[in-house]
C-alpha cells in the first residue's frame, strides 16, 4: 500500500525528533527457514551472544529460541553519543509441521548464526518405488479383469 509522504512520519521512522529510538527498540533478529529433502534449516543471526546464553526447546510441536546478549558494561561509557547496537533477551517461538522428529533437533553456533536442524521423520521422507515387471500388479489385472464372452473369444 503507498502512503503519502509526511515529513512528520519520516522524522519518526527514521531515527526519532532527537536521534534516540531506545523505547521503541526491541531486539528481533532476523530468521530464515529453508526446507530441504530431509530437514528442515532454521538460521537466525545472533552476534555478541555467548553460545551459553542461547537456549533451544521444543514443546509439542513448538520450537522456541531464547538467547540473552549483554551489554558489556553495565555503566554508560563517557563519550558515547548514540548507541545502537541491541541488548537484552529475546524469545522466538515457530509452529513446527509434523514431519519433523522432534528428538533429533539439533542447534549450534557459529560466527554469530544459529544453525537448528530439524530432521524430518522416516515416514515423512519420500520412498522410491522400484517398477517390476510383472509383479502383483499383474496379479491384480487377472482378479479384476472380465472374463471373456463367447463372442470375444471366437473373434
């Protein structure tokens, strides 16, 4: 939907009448879910957070990602004039589908991505049928087949 341009509304999207969006910021990292043959890939971007600090669960069929990144001094340091850069907890909590087997979910931390797999079940995974020659489906065309008339067998 397009709006109109409002100098008003831009000073607040931007960076607030005097620079500071402290009350309006809360910390979401951004998410990406890819689905592959055999699993499922959460990936969210978490850098500065000490990977003990990073909590996973999953609940029924709900998978929850807490993590808590901390400031690295409690004081405001002298000199600062803007500060950006998110701190704090958050919780993230996905609906997961029922083809994943919630046992064997795994997570780790890498570079600042939390990488989850979530791996589908046996039974969720597809199942290449081998084609035979001549095998029960052969066997079902005789027990469902008509039998001849006279007529067809004379001919």
């Amino acid at each position: 939907m397009l709006m109109k341009w409002s100098p008003y509304f831009e000073v607040l999207r931007n960076d607030g009448l005097w620079g500071d969006q402290r009350a309006a910021n809360v910390w979401r990292p951004p998410v990406d879910v890819v689905e592959k043959d055999d699993a499922f890939w959460l990936e969210a971007e978490i850098p500065g957070v000490d990977p003990e600090d990073v909590e996973v669960y999953v609940q029924g069929r709900v998978l929850t990602v807490r993590a808590e990144r901390k400031r690295a001094s409690d004081d405001i340091r002298e000199g600062y004039r803007r500060i950006e850069r998110f701190h704090g907890s958050f919780q993230r909590s996905f609906t997961i589908p029922e083809s994943v087997d919630a046992d064997k979910v795994d997570a780790s931390v890498t570079h600042g991505v939390l990488r989850i797999a979530l791996p589908k079940t046996e039974a969720s995974l597809p199942r290449r049928i081998r084609v035979r020659v001549g095998g029960l489906a052969d066997k079902a065309k005789k027990l469902f087949s008509r039998p001849k008339s006279e007529k067809q067998q004379a001919a």
